[in-house]
C-alpha cells in the first residue's frame, strides 16, 4: 500500500497538480511522508481518508508549491472526532510560493503537537474547518506562526 501511494505522488510530480484520491494512501504506514526536493507541484490536493498514520506533516522548503487543500478525515485515527497525541505535528516552513492552505473538517484532529506556520510570504489563506459545520482540527494542538506569514 506505501508503495502505491508514493507512486502515484511521484508519478504525477512532473504535472502542476498532484491529486491523492480519496482512501488512496489510507493506510500509508510511514509516520511521516518523504517528500522529494521540489516535486510538489504547484498545487497539491489530498483528498478525504487519506495518511491516518502518518505522525508528522512537513513541507518545509519546498519553492514550487503555492496551494495545499486536504479533505476531510484525513491525517487522523479518530474518523468524524477527535483525540490527544501529543507525538503528531504539523509544519509548513519557508515555502516562498504557497498562496494558500486549506484544511476540511476533522483532519489532524488528533494532532496535539505544534501546528507550526513559519517564513510562508506568500501565503494570503488560512482555511480551518468548513463554516458553519461542527470540526475537530488540531483540537488540543498548539498554534505557533512566526515570520512573514499572511501578508
């Protein structure tokens, strides 16, 4: 299953969108994602249930990107809820080119480590949760955002 879903990832790196069906990389058993120098794309999309077991989520340096969008119940344990682990986290840094984030409902809602923005200048959106509707992101996780962030 690992070896399909970075595939699929590193298959696509060359197109200007890489798009990770939903359920594609469930069950990726890695704790955190490898991700190649500069093969991000310029937009990356990780549809709903995807990476439950991955503890990390770092994109950091990477000059390429300039929007993130994940769907909903993706990079958590707790489908549809929440938990506390304080060994998850999440880290975008020093991304010249990323524009925006989006995050759907209940995606890292067990991630209680750092969620850490840093040098994104850029970036002009933050989207957390859907308006309007109940959600769980980074529910007992800490918000740290330092450098040039949302100009």
């Amino acid at each position: 299953m690992d070896d399909t879903c970075m595939e699929r990832i590193y298959m696509e790196s060359q197109e200007d969108t890489i798009q990770i069906e939903s359920s594609i990389c469930e069950e990726y058993l890695l704790p955190f994602i490898p991700w190649k120098p500069n093969s991000l794309g310029k937009h990356l999309v990780i549809d709903n249930d995807n990476f439950a077991n991955v503890d990390r989520f770092e994109i950091i340096g990477e000059n390429t990107i300039e929007s993130l969008r994940i769907g909903s119940n993706s990079f958590t344990k707790h489908k549809n809820s929440y938990g506390k682990d304080d060994s998850r986290s999440f880290k975008i840094s020093n991304c010249d080119k990323l524009e925006s984030i989006e995050i759907d409902q209940y995606s890292f809602s067990d991630y209680s480590g750092k969620f850490e923005l840093t040098n994104i200048p850029s970036l002009k959106s933050l989207k957390i949760g859907i308006i309007g509707k109940t959600s769980t992101n980074f529910y007992y996780g800490s918000l740290i955002i330092q450098g040039n962030i949302l100009n």
